[in-house]
C-alpha cells in the first residue's frame, strides 16, 4: 500500500521523552518529602498519562496518594513540566532523516498525540521538529483523546491528507487502538513506552527503528 498521509504519535514514537516526564515526576516527589524513582520503575506508565505517572511516583515511594490530592500534584508536575519540556528529549535516531525524506516526497505529516496540545507544540518547536508537520493535534484539541479515532481524523483533515491512505505510527496499544478504530493501518514501533509487549498487540506492521520505518513507508 501507498501511503501518502503519515499521522505519528509524540511520546515514545517521535521523541525520547522519558528523561523529562520522569524529571518532572521526581519534582513532585522531592516537593512532597518523597524519594525520587527510577526510569526503569516508570516507563511503562507514559502512555497513561501524567496523573498516572504521579500516582505511581506515590505508591512506589511509600503511602499511595489520595484520589482528592491527585489534581493539585498533577499541577505541581504541569507547572514544573512546561518550564522543563525539552531538557534531556530528543528524537529517536533516525527520526529526522526520515521525516526529511518523506517531506522531500510531499507526504502529510502530522502528529496525534494524547499530550495537551500546548505542550505538544511547544516541545516540537523547542526540538526544532514542528517544522515537519502541517498539524499538532493534542488530547484536548477536540475534547477527546486515543483510542477515539477523533484526534486521528482531525489530524488528518488537518493536513490536508487522505483518510483510505493514511497511516498511524505509535509506540502502544492505545495508538494501535485508535488506528483501528479509524480503519487505518498502523505501524507500531518496538521502542516506544508499551505497557505490554509490542508484538502482541496485533499492529499491521512492526518496526524497530526509523530505518525500518523508512521501508514500510518509503520503499
């Protein structure tokens, strides 16, 4: 299949940005008298999102925190974070080289990730990436967030791409969900954040770098 519209997940897809979520979760913790984490306690949470990512940080560092403090610690976290988007993330290797080519070709580009779209487009502009992409759709952007293939179909209505040949690229099974729910294919990437393993979540084409990528999309 020709695909001639590419629709990318953020996080753990286009961009490395654990070191920077966990730094902000840690901020949390040193606020609230807790012990910092590790990486490999947490990236498995990524893909839940940040108010998962604080609960975590509690319950790993001793009394899990209450269900009515959820919101003002995610606040703690959003306020650190923004201030501290683009520290230690970077594109995944390859990622620039592909999207350069796909440009070149005239491919549509856009993203469709469950990040706020602020801080979505503030991340791409920091790590001079926003300059691939003819749209950044966040989870708030339409009032709904992946697996709703809502996100996915404004992505691609905002780059002015085509639906029956388009393709989702993501790292999890929410992205892979989404897809589905779009009726569009979708290449899923065995280096992103998954929760569970990649390689059984039934993803139409499996890939563990860029350069694969660049074959299923350009080859």
């Amino acid at each position: 299949m020709k695909f001639d519209t590419v629709i990318f997940d953020l996080d753990g897809t286009l961009v490395h940005t654990a070191p920077d979520l966990l730094r902000a979760t840690n901020h949390v913790l040193d606020l609230n008298g807790r012990e910092p984490i590790k990486m490999e306690q947490f990236s498995d949470i990524i893909s839940f999102g940040a108010k998962e990512m604080v609960k975590l940080g509690f319950r790993l560092t001793g009394e899990p925190i209450a269900e009515d403090q959820v919101d003002e610690k995610f606040t703690q976290l959003i306020d650190y974070y923004i201030d501290n988007i683009a520290v230690d993330s970077a594109p995944f290797d390859g990622c620039i080289d592909l999207l350069e080519k796909c440009q070149a070709k005239g491919m549509k580009l856009g993203v469709c990730t469950n990040k706020r779209e602020k801080f979505a487009v503030k991340l791409l502009n920091d790590l001079d990436m926003a300059k691939y992409f003819s749209a950044i759709v966040g989870g708030d952007t339409v009032n709904t967030a992946k697996p709703d293939p809502a996100p996915y179909f404004e992505a691609v209505k905002r780059v002015n791409g085509n639906l029956e040949s388009s393709v989702m690229v993501g790292d999890s099974n929410v992205d892979i969900l989404t897809a589905k729910a779009a009726k569009a294919p979708v290449i899923a990437v065995t280096f992103g954040y998954s929760n569970e393993p990649i390689e059984t979540l039934e993803a139409d084409y499996l890939v563990g770098s860029f350069s694969e990528m660049d074959k299923v999309l350009l080859g």
